[in-house]
DNA sequence: CACCTGATTTGATCCAGAACAAGGACGCGT
DNA sequence: ACGCGTCCTTGTTCTGGATCAAATCAGGTG
C-alpha cells in the first residue's frame, strides 16, 4: 500500500564521516530541515532513529485514517495534506515543505491524507521511537509544542481566508504566503515557485480550478504577476500585498 | 483596556482548607476544568500561580495584537475566539467552554481576540509562571502540546467544514459539534444549549446570520430539530448526522 | 401598558463563484 | 508527425448563499 521507498539509514555516512559528525554534502542536505526546525543540538539522538525515504511525485504516503506508525519531516520536494469527504470533495489543508513535520498530533490515527506533488524527500520516525525521544528530550517536545502552536496559527489564519474573504484575496495571500515559504528555505525571489496543480490551489483555498485560473489571469492582466510555468512572477508588490492584506 | 474583574487568589479557601488539599464546593467548580484538562496531578503546582478572575457577558479580555501576558483556562461559560479584518469582517475561530485552554501558543502577541458570549469564569496564569512551569514539568507540557495538537485537528476540520461544504452541512455539523461538547462537560442531553448568537454561529461557519437563521428553520420544518431560546432540541438525531456525515 | 432597542425570522433580489462546456497547450509514446 | 491524455484557460449559464428590506419577537424601562 504504501509507495514511498525506504532507504537504509546509513550508519557510517557514504563520506565515511559517523552519524553525529558534520554531514558530508548529501546528508547535510538531507536533514537540512530537521536541523533547522530543530536546533542541531538535537540532531545526533535524532540521527539514531531517523529513516531518510524518497517519495516520488503523485504517491500517497499517509493515508487518512490509518494507524500512524510514523511522523516524517520534509527535507526536499512539496507535499499536499487533505482531507477526502465520502463523496470525493477534498480540502487540502496545507502544503508542507522543507523543514516541516507531518503527524505531529499524538493520536492514533492519522487524520489526513498525504501524498507528494513532486518527488519528494523525508525524514521518517517511528512514532515508538519518536515517543522516547520525547518523553526523554522535553527540549525537543518544546520545539515540537512550538511548532505545533506555530501550525495551529496558521490553520486559524486560512478559516478566516476561506470563511470571509474574497476569491481574488485568498488567491493574493496564497502566493504572497509561498513567496515567503519559499524565501526562508532558498531566499527570496520574484519568481514564486507553485510545483502544485491549479487543482491543488483550488482544493486548499475552497475554490474551483477555473475560479483560481480565472483569478491568475486577471492578476496578470493587471501587470500585476506573471504567470510562467511551474510558477508566477510578482511584478507589482506593492499591489499584490494590498489585494492580500487583511 | 481590559474589562474583566480579578478576583485575589485565596492563599486559604473560604471552607478553611490550605491550598494543594482538596478543594470546598465553590473552589472546586472553579478548578474542574483544569483539573479535567491536566490532571489531578498538576493541581498542586497550578494551584500557586493561578488567579481566578471572572468576564461578564460581552465583554473582551483578550485582544488581537496586543502582548500576550496571560494564559487562561475557562472553568464556566462560553468564550468567543475570532479574528477581525480590517474593513470590520469576522471570523470566529473556535468556542472555547469549560476545560479549554486560551493562549496556548507560545507567541509574544495574542493572534486572536476573546470574549464572553456569556458571564463566564477562567483560571488566569501569568505568561511567565505558566512557562516556568512548563519548564520546570515536562508532564505538563505534554498534556499542553496534545491540547494543541487536538485544537489543530479541530482547525483542520473546521477548515474542511468551511471550504467544501454547504450550508446545511455546516449548520448540522456545527449542532452535533456543540452536542457532543456539552455532554462531555455535563452529560448527554437531547437539548443543545446555544448561548452565542446567531451571528456568532454565522461568523464560525462562514455563512450570514440569514443563511444560518433560514438553515435552522428548513431543519425544524423538517422535523430534524426543534427551536427553542437559546437552545435546539434534537427531534431525529439520524436525519441531523446524515446530513453533518462527511 | 406603550415604547424602544436589539435579535431573529422571513421575503425579494442580486451576484460571486460554481458548474458545465469547449478549446488550447504541452508532454509523451509510437 | 500524429494521436492521446492531462492540465489549463476561456466562455456561458446557473445557483447557493449574499445582500437588501421588512416584519416579528423578546426584553427592558419609564
């Protein structure tokens, strides 16, 4: 069932270096986000339990509903969380990105589905294993808690998005908010990058395909963005973050 | 600025007993909440740093923006969460009743403002006792780290609710949402109490005062619900969760 | 009681965005 | 090059819920 494809933790590190020691240039990039989500003084109890995996682009690795064995961090790629409704509706609650963690919420079931928009790598633990670090570490449960806080902000700050705002407002605020996604893991950039489909936007904003195209269009014929592939560039900042502004 | 009344913590409670032994009648009202939230084991500590302070209906004590200086618990009543626009628009994030936590997030400003839809009582903790205390037991904070993380289940839901579906989806679930919260503070009853307004549930679903006023009548005319002030009384309960069913 | 004020319901119209429909544009395999 | 599938855009129509407008209702208060 599951498509992601685990990859042995290496114990002694393809550059020879031990875990614990600096990362040689692939490992380094590898738990990047681990590190900086986490301090590094964590990073050499969270090298023992760690399982560096790859999904690739398309394949879903926790699905909703299921017993959550694991909780994973994103070190590379972009991964949609989403809610399904019965009927097949979905809302995308979130994009998670380098740095961030997935299943953080101590329950026993996963209460979304996640699946990658393109190849993606992870961190994965196992959640016995990530439950001791916890428990011995209450550094790291601060760091997780601190996270968790930081989410649920979030999370209040897209109900108001989708509950009262407009659909050109909510499409303004998304890639005003990947635009500095983005800018904390490679710098800032006028060319926002939206690996996702239009389809995806739609799902996480609550709207449909064509509202969200429709929408970039007429940002675009403003002079306002451009819209290139794989990506939009802001040509008017100043009028985008006025659209956005709450 | 802040409306609500500070009530001197009694270092000796009004039945005689010292603080830390099992609490009088009225003190232990009081405590329930926390007590429920945290643990009977946690009292002891809180017991020390709590003030118990009181918010008469409509009145604000916690503002959006402003330095977040305390952290509260509800022990009666219910509390609005919400978020304004500039240009005066709402939405409310959550209803917080007794046993919930506000103020959680460990941010230097409150992303929210609060306020009693009805008289209501709370545990106020000074911003840095309560984070002491954290430090000090790590217990604590595990209990505080599955609130939040069950609060953003609660937002992502809510997200799902708001962005994907209808209006008389909203309203069912948001009725079986409040049924399941009260029988957990006081038992199951057919009777939803309602305290908040009928644009408080507009301004938590995403929907007018009109909307929800109409949406409430289709399901009474429909022999789902009936209305009764400041309450709806459950006629068929199947009906109401096959419409709330996701 | 008569009056006032704020909450709620109900009615009539409007409109932003959904739904349906039809082309493009691009990539991929043959 | 051609056909095919997927994604995106654009055009048209439709509708759920918003907006505008009045009643109705429920508490106060003099």
């Amino acid at each position: 069932m599951t498509e992601i494809i685990e990859i042995a933790h290496p114990r002694v590190h393809a550059c020879g270096r031990q875990p614990g020691e600096n990362y040689c240039d692939n490992c380094k990039v590898r738990s990047l986000a681990v590190c900086a989500a986490l301090g590094s003084e964590e990073l050499p109890e969270l090298d023992n339990i760690v399982h560096h995996t790859r999904a690739e682009a398309k394949t879903t690795f926790i699905h909703q509903g299921e017993t959550a064995e694991s909780v994973f961090s994103v070190t590379e790629g972009v991964v949609r969380l989403y809610k399904l409704l019965s009927d097949g509706r979905r809302q995308i609650i979130g994009f998670a990105m380098p740095g961030d963690f997935l299943g953080l919420a101590l329950h026993n079931r996963y209460g979304f589905s996640a699946d990658a928009v393109d190849p993606v790598g992870l961190c994965r633990f196992d959640r016995r294993d990530f439950d001791n670090l916890i428990t011995a570490k209450p550094h790291f449960l601060r760091r997780l808690h601190e996270f968790a806080t930081h989410e649920l902000v979030i999370a209040q700050e897209q109900m108001t998005l989708i509950g009262r705002r407009s659909a050109e407002e909510r499409v303004a605020a998304f890639l005003i908010a990947m635009r500095e996604r983005w800018a904390r893991i490679k710098g800032p950039s006028v060319t926002i990058q939206l690996p996702m489909q239009r389809i995806d936007m739609a799902d996480y904003l609550g709207l449909t395909i064509e509202t969200v195209s429709r929408t970039l269009t007429k940002l675009a014929r403003d002079g306002i963005i451009l819209i290139v592939p794989e990506a939009v560039r802001v040509l008017d900042e100043k009028k985008l973050a006025a659209i956005a502004r709450a």
